[in-house]
C-alpha cells in the first residue's frame, strides 16, 4: 500500500482524472480501517496533497469558464461599447439558405 502511494512522477504530470481516482482509492482504503498507523499517515498526507491539486484544477477551470462567459458571449459595437449578450446564430451549410422551406 505505501508504494502506491509514493509519487512516481512530479505532480505536474498528474491529470485531474488521475487524481481524483488516485483519491478515491486512498478513501476507500482509510475507510477499510486496516492500514498500520504508518501507512494511514502516509495515505492522509497523499490524499490532502492530492485534494489541493484537484481544487486547484478545479478553480483554474471555473475561471476559464468565467472568462469565457463574460468575454466571448459578449456584443461589442463598432464604437467600443458593449451591448447585450449576442444572440448565437445557428450554423446553415452554404447554399442551404433557399433550400425549398417555404
């Protein structure tokens, strides 16, 4: 069990996915309560280092989200200012513009 819990690479290359299943393992361990006191000492300080690299995954996403939500979706006018929220049009194939719906 304390093998797998060392790191076997910089957390750098660890994903979020990763993590958070490398995380859950840990809990389902602790939980099992029949690891030695080393072991679970072991296993808390994996999983609370594990738990702030996903929080922190998560938080650089939200504020992707954010910016994208309060940049892209916006209508700027030709002199600077912004308008609503610019309505999306839906994608039509070229050509299909008079294709026979009347």
């Amino acid at each position: 069990m304390a093998g797998q819990l060392k790191k076997s690479g910089a957390q750098k290359s660890l994903d979020f996915e990763s993590a958070v299943v490398e995380l859950e393992q840990i809990v389902v361990d602790m939980e099992a309560g029949k690891l030695p006191l080393e072991d679970s000492l072991a296993a808390y300080k994996r999983g609370a280092e594990l738990l702030s690299f996903c929080r922190g995954r998560l938080e650089d996403a939200q504020q992707q989200v954010s910016v994208l939500e309060n940049g892209v979706l916006k209508d700027f006018s030709a002199n600077g200012e912004t308008g609503q929220a610019a309505s999306i049009k839906p994608l039509v194939p070229s050509g299909a513009e008079g294709s026979g719906r009347d």
